[in-house]
C-alpha cells in the first residue's frame, strides 16, 4: 500500500517507540517531573489525564523527528513534552465545552473533578509548556509553538461556529481539522528539524509530512465514532453527533441520503441528539460516506510519506512512514 520498508511494515506504535531506545522513557520522565505542583488538585488532575492512557503521537514526532534528522542533543526531550502539555490542555478544555463523559475509555476529567478545575489545570498546563519553551531558548522553536496554539484556539471557534449546522460543507470542516488537529502534529515535528538545524527545504518537507499525517489521523477518528464499539474507541459511538459536531462522514451523507434520512440527520445535528444513532448509522454506510472518508484519510497518508522522499533514509524516517500506516489502518 505504502512504500514503507517491509521490516518496519507489522510495527506497532511500541516498536516505533523502540526505535527511540532511552528517549521515550527519558520524555515521560520529563513530563512527570514538569507535572510537580504544590497545589494538590493541580497535580491530583494532571496526573489523572497524563496518565490515562492515550497513544503521545504528537511528542513521538518531535522525537522521531529530531532523530532523523541526526539531531544528538537532548532538547528534544523538553520539547516533546511541550507538545504533549499543550495537547493535553486543549483536551481539558474541550471536554468542558462539549460536556465529555468519556475519553479514552474512562471518565473524563471534568466528570471527576469538575468543569472549573478541568479549565483551571488546561491553563495551567498551557502556562507550564510556555516556561518549558524558554528553558529550551530558542526563539523560533518558541514562535512555532505559540503560532500552533494559537491556530489551535481559533480552530477550537471554528469548530463551535458550525456546531449544530448541517449545511457545513466539507471545506470548513476541513479548515477545522486542520487548525485543531493537524497544526500540532505539523509543529512537532518541525521542531525536529529546527533542533537539528536542517535547511528550509526539510523543514518544508516535515511540515508537508505532519500535517498530512494528522489530517489522515482526524479523518479516520471522525470515521470510527461511527464504525467501532465502545471499547475499542475508548468513548461512546456517535458522540460527535450528540455534540451537534457535522464531521464528514455526516456532511458526505447528507450530501446522498434520501430526503426522509436528511431530515432525521439535519435534526439530529441541529439538536444535538443520538435517539436515532441506529438508523443515522445505517444511512451513513449505505451513502458510502467511511468509505469516503477512509479514502480521503489515505490519500492524505500517501502524501505525508511522498513529503519523506526527500528525507535520507534511517531506522527513525522509516518509524515516521509506519506511522502513517498506522494512522489510516488503526481500529482505535
């Protein structure tokens, strides 16, 4: 499917790790220890949603990144953990504003300990990254940081604008993967290639590779909230759909059900409501929209591992293409 090296093609996301050897246990000892508050609730809800589970792509790519590039300093550790406080903060706020139960297969954190500490400890963790970046001191590592979290927030409006909208179109639901999901994982691993000083060309290339590959890792999640069990998702199917949110299988759906179905999904989007989660399911699968939506995911994994031709070969560039395997083939 991929031209990826057929000894790295059955990795599994532990041994894409293993081919960081320490710096994987290196970066969670980071975290842990950034983590240390002497406010108790602070650490208390850290704790909880650093620890509960989650796969640490994003700070897998500044790793791996860096690596391939040759980089043998040791900044990207604290980078890499940046990345993954700055991902873990924008999941605290936005399950306080989707009202979440359940991520990752467990209660969230503001259905444990409120929304009003959720908020508190996402800044919190925001504010730590922000002192993390100076520690590494380098300007443009600090400005790309600031630019993705930023794209993140206006993501994060965006998304809330076409919320309960059915007549959002595939290009605004575009624009907002892209800001919310695929701008973090673009960051990452530039970071990489600027801690390992390569030329703006590579830089180009890394940026072209993350965010293909998290547009590919956003379209398969919006495919699978409606094509996988609980347990495997870690969350309940069709939350997306009680959260009023139009992804696109929904949008390509509606584009080819019949007028009876685009009634029952236009108010379901318009409400919020999952009561006919069963017959929306089965107009998704007969439109043909996962399928869709899976071949959009695809093409953008077979982009982001062109972007890595012009990337020398290494045991690290070939973990990168098996992540972008592993994006469009993964069941959770």
């Amino acid at each position: 499917m991929y031209a990826v090296d057929e000894q790295h093609a059955t990795l599994d996301l532990e041994g894409i790790r293993a081919q960081l050897g320490e710096d994987w246990p290196a970066m969670n000892r980071a975290i842990h220890r950034q983590l240390d508050s002497d406010v108790a609730l602070v650490s208390s809800v850290s704790n909880y949603i650093i620890g509960s589970g989650g796969k640490r792509l994003r700070p897998l790519l500044v790793l791996l990144s860096a690596r391939a590039c040759g980089y043998l300093g040791e900044q990207h550790i604290t980078a890499a953990a940046i990345v993954e406080f700055i991902h873990t903060a924008t999941l605290l706020h936005d399950d306080v504003v989707d009202d979440s139960e359940l991520r990752r297969g467990q209660d969230t954190a503001n259905s444990v300990f409120g929304n009003e500490a959720s908020v508190l400890v996402g800044d919190f963790l925001y504010s730590r990254a922000f002192q993390m970046m100076v520690e590494v001191g380098q300007m443009r590592i600090m400005d790309v940081l600031a630019d993705a979290t930023n794209t993140i927030a206006e993501g994060e409006v965006l998304q809330l604008m076409n919320c309960n909208d059915p007549n959002t179109t595939e290009e605004q639901y575009l624009e907002v993967i892209y800001r919310k999901t695929a701008k973090l994982f673009e960051a990452g691993v530039l970071i990489g290639a600027i801690l390992a000083d390569q030329s703006r060309a590579v830089e180009d290339a890394f940026v072209s590779y993350g965010k293909s590959l998290g547009l590919a890792f956003q379209l398969v999640d919006d495919a699978l909230d409606y094509d996988a069990n609980r347990d495997q998702l870690g969350k309940n199917i069709g939350d997306d759909l009680a959260e009023g949110k139009p992804t696109l299988p929904i949008i390509y759906a509606l584009r080819r059900a019949s007028a009876k179905e685009q009634v029952m999904i236009r108010q379901a989007i318009e409400e919020g409501r999952r009561e006919h989660i069963e017959p929306i399911l089965a107009a998704i699968e007969s439109s043909g929209a996962l399928t869709y939506t899976l071949n959009k995911a695809r093409e953008a994994s077979r982009d982001a591992v062109h972007a890595l031709s012009r990337v020398p070969d290494s045991a690290c560039k070939q973990a990168l293409l098996q992540l972008a395997h592993f994006a469009v083939e993964r069941r959770y």
